[in-house]
C-alpha cells in the first residue's frame, strides 16, 4: 500500500465500562437476538444460548455492534471491526481508571487538552495555533 492508500484508513479507538443493573434483562435481550439471527447455526446457537446465559459480558457482546457506531456517519465505510467485553472490578474513583491517563500516544496532535482530557476544540478559526 502506498502513503496515500494508508492515511484514508483511521482507527477509532472506544472504552466504555457499562454497569449492568438488570442481568435479567441484559441475558434476555442478548437471548432473543441470538434467536432472531436466522444465519447461526444451531451448534453455535446452543453455544452462544449458554454462555449469555451464565455471563453479562458475553450477553453484551452478542447485543453491541460497531457498525451501528458509525453506521450512519456519513462518508466512511467500516473496513474492520473487532471487539470483546469482559467482567472487570471497578472503582471510578481509583487512578487505574482515569481516561487517557496513561495513553499520551492518543492525544490529539496540534491540541492542548481540556480539564476532561479531551483536546480543546478549536473556535476562533486558528487551527489550534495560538
């Protein structure tokens, strides 16, 4: 590929951490997905029943899509999707999970970041420059 054909490819990088408040309703939604995809074969349906079934990450694994991320935005077409989720311990007011804390190789070039971490949007027309 040359330099031309590479830089018209982003990769768009996501975390979230979801609290599960209805495992229920999680499970059961996941489940009924699984039975409306009328391309899975049985032997993965089974497989795929039973493991929503006993873990929320894998039931919200079933129900998230990255396509319906940027589905709709126009001008792009998704090239490759991956994605996985899994039970984590959580502390929102630990260090080990302040965003970006340790990933300064994705922060925003030419832009100084905001008090969330996120780089200052540019309003005066300067192109970040002062």
């Amino acid at each position: 590929m040359t330099s031309s054909e590479t830089s018209r490819y982003v990769r768009l990088r996501v975390e979230l951490v979801i609290e599960v408040d209805d495992s229920e309703a999680l499970t059961g939604a996941a489940l009924e997905r699984i039975a409306d995809d009328e391309f899975m074969p049985d032997a993965e349906r089974t497989h795929a029943q039973s493991a929503v079934s006993e873990d929320d990450a894998e039931a919200l694994a079933y129900l998230v899509d990255p396509f319906d991320l940027v589905g709709e935005v126009p001008g792009i077409e998704l090239a490759q999707a991956s994605w996985s989720s899994e039970e984590i311990e959580y502390d929102p007011d630990s260090d080990d999970w302040q965003l970006d804390a340790d990933d300064d190789d994705d922060m925003v070039a030419g832009y100084e970041s905001g008090p969330d971490g996120y780089p200052l949007l540019d309003t005066d027309g300067n192109d970040g420059q002062p």
